[in-house]
C-alpha cells in the first residue's frame, strides 16, 4: 500500500512548505515539507540551498517510500484500508517511528483497527519539548478523522 492522494494533501497540509531551510519549533533545520533529513540520511542544515515545490514533491515521494511507508508495514500487523494507512504515515512522518513503534496508539490498531478509543491515542501526541502545541493537536484531530473517515476507493490512489 502507497500513501494516497488524501494522505499526500495532509502531511503536506500540516507540514507546509518552505524553500529555504529554516528551524522548527523545537529548534530543529528543516526544508521543504518538514524535512529534517534528505532521502539517504543526510541531515538538512541551515546552510542548504533552497529547493522548488516540485523537487519538495519528489523529494517527499523518496521519504515516505524508503521510510514512512515501511514503517507502517514493518510496524502495523493487523489489516488496514487506505485511510487508516495514510492516517499513520502520516504520523510517522511527523513523529518518527521510534515513537510509533513504542506508542498505545500501535498496540491497538494492531489489536482491533476499528477500536474507537484509537482516536484519543491520536491526540496524546500533541507536544512539543515538552509544550502542547495548537498546531499538532491539530494535525492530530486531522489524522484520527482520517483514520475513522469510511473509506472511498474513488480518489484514493497515487
């Protein structure tokens, strides 16, 4: 399974784009649609030269294949539709692995995807360094409507 369209629209929505590098919240460099590290590992710095939307895209398109995406397989046992599946890269992609793999949010999907109380474990992940912040509660409400939005075939794939 490949992140779909709607999938694509979210973290690009949540991430939002920037040419120039820049630091996050939490003081991290960071380019184009949230990128702390460029496909192969190498870590943005501030010194980095700008780069286009459409190199965003390709660049985004590299990530979630060789990671997020895989992540999501590796880490997800219990069958998923597409919704489901974009909800979760998408999570990944802004929390890291690590931190689904270790979260409540992954044992209950993989003990029952249709549980209702995995919206509120969506949620849980609204900080950063330790502070809430608007934006993540945000995105985190976003990825759990995702998550339990009935999925539609039409539309759906890249």
């Amino acid at each position: 399974m490949k992140t779909s369209e709607i999938g694509l629209a979210l973290i690009k929505k949540w991430e939002g784009f920037s040419s120039t590098p820049y630091l996050d919240p939490i003081g991290i460099p960071t380019i184009g649609y949230g990128f702390i590290r460029y496909p192969g590992g190498v870590r943005v710095t501030t010194q980095d030269e700008s780069i286009t939307i459409a190199q965003a895209d390709e660049l985004l398109l590299q990530l979630l294949t060789q990671n997020y995406e895989a992540d999501v397989h590796r880490l997800i046992t219990a069958p998923l539709n597409q919704n489901q599946f974009d909800a979760l890269v998408s999570f990944t992609y802004n929390l890291g692995a690590g931190n689904l793999a270790k979260s409540t949010l992954r044992r209950k999907v993989n003990l029952d995807p249709s549980n209702p109380s995995i919206r509120s474990e969506f949620t849980r992940w609204n900080q950063a360094a330790g502070r809430v912040l608007e934006g993540l509660t945000n995105r985190r409400q976003a990825e759990a409507a995702l998550y339990f939005r009935p999925y539609n075939l039409k539309n759906q794939t890249r």
